[in-house]
C-alpha cells in the first residue's frame, strides 16, 4: 500500500517522457538488457544518477521527467557501469543508452558477458 504512490509517480512519469505504455516498469522484470541485449531479470539503472538529481547544474541542464528516467540492465552490467563510471561522470558525460553502448570498456565487457548463460553472475572488482 506504501509502494502506491511510487508506482504511479513512475508510470506518470513515463507518460509525460514519451515511453511506451505498453512496457511494463522496470523494477525487477525479464527482458532484454539495453547493453548486452541478454534476456536476463532487470535492474533499474537511472540515467542520471539519484546522488547528483538535487545539484544546480542537473537542474539546470535537464527537466524532472528527464532526470527520473530508468532503463532495464542487468546486473552484471549495472555493477560495470558502475565500477567503470563515478556517478558525476554518468551525468555529465554518459547520460543516456546511446552514450553508454559508445564506451570501449563496457562495450567489451557487453561482448563478453552477452555469450554467458541466463543467471550468469560474475565477481565484481571495486571500482570508482
């Protein structure tokens, strides 16, 4: 009953950005990761980073449907992104899908990972 009001805020808020109706939200659901493209279950990346929504220049620079824009990874890519990028690094310079299937690194890691099995979970270094 408490998780409501979060559910509809974020199904407004894909209303107002364009996103396809017929997707469902991407907490915890099956599809196709947006980087390694693996049917796999699903995090919810945020675009932009939760730390950096309330900075001025975030403001500034983007709407607030923008800023609370989530896409469906996979674990094992989130964790990469995540180890490869500093979360002023994703908002400024790797703010969107596009960006991110751009980055050398993780496009090899992708490579990788993509040819694993299902459930594949692989040992994370500490990263940024």
């Amino acid at each position: 009953m408490g998780n409501t009001w979060r559910a509809e805020l974020h199904i407004c808020a894909r209303a107002r950005s364009g996103i396809d109706w017929k997707r469902p939200p991407c907490d915890a659901m099956n599809g196709k990761c947006a980087i390694c493209q693996r049917e796999e279950t699903l995090t919810r990346h945020h675009l932009i980073p939760r730390t950096r929504h309330h900075n001025k220049r975030n403001k500034r620079e983007f709407d607030r449907v923008t800023v609370k824009v989530t896409v469906g990874i996979c674990r094992p890519c989130h964790s990469q992104i995540h180890l490869l990028l500093t979360e002023k690094e994703l908002e400024r310079e790797w703010s969107s899908i596009d960006k991110l299937r751009t980055h050398p690194e993780l496009m090899k890691f992708a490579g990788w990972i993509a040819k694993k099995p299902r459930g594949f979970q692989c040992p994370v270094r500490e990263g940024k």
